[in-house]
C-alpha cells in the first residue's frame, strides 16, 4: 500500500442475526476460525489498523466497539475510533469472510487514484424489475447494474462528513452519492458472497476449506 497513505478498516459485524437465527459473525467457517476472525485478519493484513464493532454486550470481550441500533450507526461508531490522521478508511461487513486482500487492494488503489469511494461490484444476471404496489412499473437495462459488495474505501475526510448528520443508508457509498461524491465502482469477487442463511454459512465453509 502507498506509503503516503495511513489506511484503517472498519468491520461492521454488530447485528443480532435475525434473519440467520443467532449472531452469524460468531459462526466457525473452520480449523476454529470465526466468520469475524477471518474478515478482521485479512483487513488487519492491508490496513495500518483495524476496527472491529460488535453488538454492545460483546464489546468489551472481542476486544472493539459497540455497535449502533443501525448499521450506519454501527460504522459511526467505528469511525469515532479511527484516528484523526487516517486518510483512508475501508467499511466490510463482517458477514462477507471470502473477501480477500486482492479486492481490498482494488477499491484502495481507486482511492489512491482520485476517487472519493470505490465500491466492488459484480455483474446483475437476472433480470430485474421496478415494482410498485405489486405491479412492474419498469424493466432497467441490466446491462448498466452491479451488485454491490464490500469492503468499500473512502477518503477519510469524504466518509466522516457522509455521516456527519447521522443518516442511514444500506451501504455508506450510497451516502457518499447524496452528497454529489464521485463513487467508482471495481471488480467484486463471486465468492465474496454474504453469509445471510444458513445455506449461505454452508456454501463459505466448503469454500474456505478449498483454500485451506
């Protein structure tokens, strides 16, 4: 990474797992290796520091921070910890332990380029439609979509002032964007898939046992 450069990760990893059933950043994708563990070494491996935030009751023993009632609660939280000289800050979601040291290159180098934020993202082969009130108001080409995934970087000084006002968003490029911030997108990775069902825990521990 460029010398120049004080880079920090945040690790957002502070929900309860409702839809899962129990706190999935807990879970063992294997050799005793947590879903958390994984995302925070390999963002501990690109980053001069990392922060890790948790649900509250779980603070003080993971050894980070208390997470907010939302998930961009959650990563102001984590920002408030980041120090002041940073000038780089990446946000990954904890659910996502596939992804690996090249993609956090990827969108840091964007960054390091002269973008505002630099997000990965992977093409949209379904089709997708608009849908208001149950009935389709429109049919997007699909060939200008990508889904996003994380980690996602940032300016440090464009990232603090997108939270600024305590907005919510489902991922902090999209506050990035109110804001009029230019936001490139970079190649995501396929297996860089969100634990979100169990089947999806299922699919990442037959994968990182590949790896291993």
């Amino acid at each position: 990474m460029p010398g120049a450069e004080q880079i920090w990760t945040i690790v957002v990893g502070g929900g309860s797992g409702e839809r899962f059933g129990r706190p999935k950043q807990y879970e063992t994708l294997g050799d005793g290796r947590r879903v958390i563990d994984v995302a925070r070494d390999t963002a501990a491996g690109v980053s001069d520091g990392v922060v890790v935030v948790v649900p509250a009751a779980d603070a003080e023993g993971e050894g980070g921070v208390a997470g907010g009632s939302t998930r961009s609660g959650s990563v102001r939280a984590g920002l408030a910890v980041v120090p002041a000289d940073a000038t780089i800050i990446c946000v990954h979601d904890a659910a996502r332990p596939l992804a690996d040291a090249a993609l956090f290159g990827r969108v840091i180098d964007a960054v390091v380029a002269g973008a505002d934020a630099a997000i990965p993202g992977v093409a949209v082969t379904d089709t997708v439609k608009i849908v208001h009130g149950g009935v389709v108001v429109s049919t997007p080409d699909r060939s200008t979509l990508v889904a996003v995934q994380t980690p996602q970087a940032f300016r440090a000084e464009v990232l603090r002032s997108a939270h600024r006002c305590d907005p919510d968003a489902t991922d902090d490029a999209a506050l990035v964007e109110q804001m009029g911030g230019t936001v490139v997108v970079v190649d995501g990775d396929a297996d860089n898939r969100k634990v979100t069902r169990p089947d999806d825990l299922d699919w990442a521990r037959q994968r990182w046992s590949e790896r291993r």
